[in-house]
C-alpha cells in the first residue's frame, strides 16, 4: 500500500525564495565588482607602460639637446660656444644618427610616465578619484634617483673636460633631489589644483604652464648643483658669477625642454594612455 504525502508550499514562501536568491545574486556581483576595483589588471599596466615608452621616445630627443647643451655650457664659462652653437652642432650630429645620451633620457622618462600611468590607473579603479599629492609622491620615488643617475653620467659626458670622473657631492645630490621633487610637484599636482582654483584656466594649460613657470627658480638650483660637481673649490663669489652669466640662456632653454617634457611630453602621454585603455575596452 503505497501513501501519498500532500506536498503544500506556502503562498508567501514563493517571494521570499524570489527574495532571498536575488540577495545572492546582489552579494555576488558585489563582491565581483569589489575585486575589479581593488586591482590594476595586467592589461591596463601594459597600456600605460607602452603609453610612457611611446612618449618618452618622442620627447627624449629634443629635451636630450637642451640637456647636454645646457651642461656644456655651465662646464665652460665664458669659453663655452654660444647656445646656438651648441644646439646646431648637435642637430647635426643627430642627422648622422648620434646622439649621446638618448638613451639615458628615454629611460628616466619612461619610468617616470610608467609610474605616473600605473598611480593614475590605480586610483581609477579604486576610488574613482584624482591621485592627487600621490601621483608626485610616486613619480618622484622613480624620477628623482633616474635624474641623479643620469645628470651623474652627463656631467662626465658632457662637463668640464680638465675635470676627472669623480662622485657626486653630497651637496651636488641634495640639489638634484630638491629640483625633483619642485619639478614633480609642478609637474604632476599643481595643475590639477590651478585648474580647479581658477576655472578660466582649462586642465591642458595648467598641464604646460605650472612646470614652465616654475624653471625661474629651479634653473639657479640647478646651475649651482652642476657647478659645484664642475669645481669643487670655487668660492660663492664666483659661483654667483657664473649663475648671472648663465640664468638667462638657462631658463630659457629648461622653459623649451621642460615644455617638451611635462608640457607636450604629459599630453602626448595622456592622449596615448586615453587610446589605447579605449581600444583595449578599459
């Protein structure tokens, strides 16, 4: 003899299933779109590397000519070439394919957009919002020590010939180090803080005009830094001497390449950045 249960489901019981699996669902895309906000995907860290090796190639050639001319001119004096001189010299070295220093160029700015590109994509996808002091706290961890590296290497490529290779002074690298971090700080942050202070003043502007302006007082940092690796012993009189003689040509040669490099150089890699997360549906 076979017995039947009676199977009776309660009418209010059905919504509350209904209910109960769309919380699980809602839990579930909660915590998917919780992990997608807290990491950086491998794709969006190729993009932006492949975004600042693509800017840092373009803009390293001109800025690696006001660079080297600049240093030649503070390790010569009065005896150096005009800047013009050293500029075409070198211009036609470059149609033969020289150009002494390139590489060292593209490697501190492609470090140094890399890590700006990676910040930026992780505040992105985090919080939504500007990185802020952050991205110069970043950029200045990789850009200051590249710099150091570099301007080490250009002072004996490009410095006083009488003058053997030697280290750094210490003095020497505490000026590097606060150059970068204003160059940084003008470069990365300050724009974002004008453009919003004075709505007039549109994001691209404040991109070109804060690290152009800010050469009037780095320049004098940076001729003193290289003049003290140039002559150790030189009396303050004589370094002011040679401050004077060069803080015109100077200042307008870091307003060109500072131009190039976080004016020019920053939109390029932005727009490029910008393509290629479109393409790659980031």
């Amino acid at each position: 003899m076979q017995c039947t249960l009676p199977l009776t489901v309660s009418v209010d019981a059905v919504p509350r299933l209904h209910h109960h699996r769309h919380e699980a669902e809602a839990k579930s895309l909660s915590s998917s779109s919780t992990f997608k906000a807290t990491t950086l995907s491998p794709l969006q860290a190729i993009c932006d590397l492949t975004a600042a090796v693509i800017a840092a190639s373009v803009l390293s050639i001109p800025v690696t000519i006001f660079d080297t001319s600049i240093i030649e001119g503070i390790a010569g004096g009065g005896r150096a070439p005009s800047l013009s001189q050293r500029l075409w010299r070198k211009v036609r070295l470059m149609r033969h394919g020289v150009l002494r220093g390139y590489p060292h160029m593209v490697a501190v700015y492609t470090s140094t957009y890399a890590v700006a590109n990676w910040t930026q994509s992780y505040y992105d996808v985090t919080t939504g919002q500007s990185p802020g002091v952050m991205k110069a706290l970043t950029t200045t961890a990789i850009n200051a020590p590249a710099c150091m590296w570099k301007d080490a290497h250009y002072a004996r490529m490009f410095g006083s010939g009488a003058a053997p290779a030697r280290p750094f002074p210490v003095l020497s690298l505490s000026l590097f180090l606060v150059r970068d971090l204003l160059s940084m700080y003008f470069s990365f942050s300050l724009p974002t803080v004008v453009a919003q202070a004075i709505p007039s003043i549109s994001p691209n502007v404040a991109t070109v005009l804060c690290p152009v302006t800010s050469q009037l007082v780095i320049s004098v940092i940076h001729i003193y830094a290289f003049d003290v690796y140039n002559r150790p012993s030189a009396p303050a009189a004589s370094r002011a001497l040679v401050i004077r003689q060069r803080y015109q040509e100077t200042v307008g040669v870091r307003m060109c390449r500072v131009l190039v490099a976080y004016g020019m150089g920053s939109l390029l890699n932005t727009h490029v950045r910008a393509d290629l997360h479109t393409r790659a549906f980031l």
